[in-house]
C-alpha cells in the first residue's frame, strides 16, 4: 500500500513545504559549509605551492611523488583549465591523467618512460598557462612574500571550491539527512549496524539499521554482477522471518532541473534490484527539496513511494 504516491492531491502543497525546507537549511548552512571546505581546501592549495616551490618547479619527480597535486596546478592557470582540456593541450595518456586526479595514483602499469614524458609536457603547459596575475613572482623571477602566497592559494581555493561547489552542498545535506533518518530510528529502539561489521543487506536483524550498504545484482541477460550502493537499509523491528528490509534513498536537490535529469537512477535500481530480489523489494525516497510534479508522477508510476523530510514520521507507515 502506497504512503504518498497514490495522493497527488497532496503532492502541490508538499513540494512547497519541502522547497521552504531546504530553502532555510541552505541560508543558515551552506555558507559555513562552504567557506569550512575552502579553508580545507586553502591549505591544500598552500601544500601544493610548497611542494613546487611556489610553481617555480613543476617537474615530473614532484608529480609522481604527488599527483593529488594535479587538479590544484589546473586551478592556478589563467583561464583555469578544466581535466580534458589539459590532456588535449599536453597530448598525453588519458588514463594519466584521470588516474592521478580520481584514484590520486600513478598508473602502475604504465611505462616509467612515458610517465615521465608525460609529466613533463604537463608540466610545461601548466608553468606557460599560469596566470602571471596571481602568480606575480613568476613574471619577475622574486621570491614572493608570505601575504602574496597566502592572497594566491585563497583564489585558487575559491576557483576549485566554485568548480564542485553544487556536490559539497549536496555532500552535506545528505549527511544532515543521513542524521536526521539515524535520530527518527534510534527514538524508537533502533541500532545501527556500523560499516565494516560485515552485514549484509538482506540478513540482517529485526530492529538494527545500517548505511551505504552494497547490494549485489546480477544484469539482465548476463552473468556479470555490480553492486548498488543504497543509502540506509532498515529491518522493521517487528520484520518476520524472510521479510525484506526497507531501502532507503536520500535525495535533496537545490533546484528542479537536475532532479528531472535524475529521476531515472531510482528507477533503473528498483528494476535492478526486483530482478533479483522480487517484486516484495521497497525502495523509499527521502526526499527534501525541488522535487515536482513530473519527477513524483515519474517515480509513482515506476512503483516507488517516497518520505518528505519535513515529515519525517511517515517513516513509520512503511513498517518501522
């Protein structure tokens, strides 16, 4: 029996409700979020200038031995250039450079002679494109003051924190979700499960709770398997034995265009996860935020209900 999908009588007044929600968590969070990850991100910048002498040495040894340094070094050109612009402008491995901004690596199987051919051509696009402006001691070959360093690395920060600035907003609502669906729980006799303890979604007890677990589904019409990360798993407390826990999803959205462009993702995992499991899986959306008309009427009509944040409580008429 459906909880909020089968109301759309109610679906207008909710979503005004869930816009104010997050409307006024924004204004009194977001900003000290973001200026405490571009503090974060400052000193990273600071390290980053140190280790390569304030980019007066850019060289291949520096990178390999640091290549979490990569995407700092794109931030300091004039105009910062974005991952695949710079592997086109410097002509080298792809994997390169992904592997050293998203696995913060050096490919291991990759040949040492192009490694280093590598590093070095980026090397030199990063030290021709730096932005003079910023970086003034480049252009006059002095070693800057301490304050000019300083005044540096906060434009670099604010350049990258501005790149990613929508995921450390989403990031930290969905941590603040995570809170408020592990306070509702545990008010009522709950207790989480910790990751590492080796759970498994579908074994585990009546009463007890757990986050980011991976579910393993097997893709139609083949034998190859993934893992479906779900955000909270719940088992009732008064679950039976054989009874499926409740899959639960957090979603927030500080706009209506990126929820329509993801409304798909909970539909493709609830098929995914029925093809394996059977049609008794439930996946719940805990939702806060722009979410419309079009995106509900998408979800409903593909089986899955949803919890407003700002109604927490309608947690309990899924069983818990």
């Amino acid at each position: 029996m459906a909880v909020n999908a089968d109301k759309p009588h109610l679906w207008k007044a909710d979503i005004a409700h869930s816009i104010d929600f997050y409307n006024d968590w924004f204004m009194q969070f977001a900003p000290q979020t973001y200026r405490d990850t571009r503090a974060e991100t400052t000193k990273q910048v600071t390290d980053a200038l140190q280790l390569t002498a304030n980019l007066t040495r850019i060289a291949p040894e520096v990178l390999r031995e640091n290549p979490t340094v990569l995407p700092i070094l794109r931030m300091t050109t004039a105009p910062p250039i974005a991952r695949d612009r710079l592997i086109g402008l410097a002509r080298v491995a792809p994997g390169l450079v992904k592997s050293m901004e998203v696995e913060q690596r050096i490919p291991p199987r990759m040949l040492q002679s192009n490694i280093d051919a590598d590093l070095r051509r980026i090397g030199e696009i990063i030290a021709n494109l730096t932005d003079r402006d910023l970086f003034p001691w480049l252009e006059h070959n002095q070693q800057p003051i301490e304050m000019a360093v300083q005044r540096a690395a906060t434009v670099v920060a604010d350049r990258l924190c501005g790149a990613v600035a929508d995921p450390i907003i989403r990031n930290a609502q969905e941590r603040r979700q995570l809170v408020t669906i592990q306070q509702w729980l545990e008010q009522r006799g709950y207790a989480l499960v910790k990751a590492g303890e080796g759970v498994a979604a579908f074994e585990m007890q009546p009463g007890t709770f757990a986050f980011r677990l991976n579910i393993p589904v097997k893709l139609t019409g083949g034998t190859r398997k993934i893992n479906i990360l779900i955000d909270a798993v719940v088992m009732p407390a008064r679950a039976q034995a054989g009874e499926l826990p409740l899959l639960i999803e957090a979603k927030s959205a500080g706009d209506f265009t990126n929820t329509n462009k993801r409304r798909k993702e909970e539909a493709v995992k609830i098929t995914q996860l029925r093809n394996n499991y059977g049609e008794d899986v439930r996946l719940v959306l805990f939702l806060c935020g722009y979410f419309d008309s079009g995106y509900l009427g998408y979800e409903a009509a593909e089986g899955i209900d949803w919890v407003w944040e700002h109604r927490t409580d309608d947690l309990a008429a899924f069983g818990l």
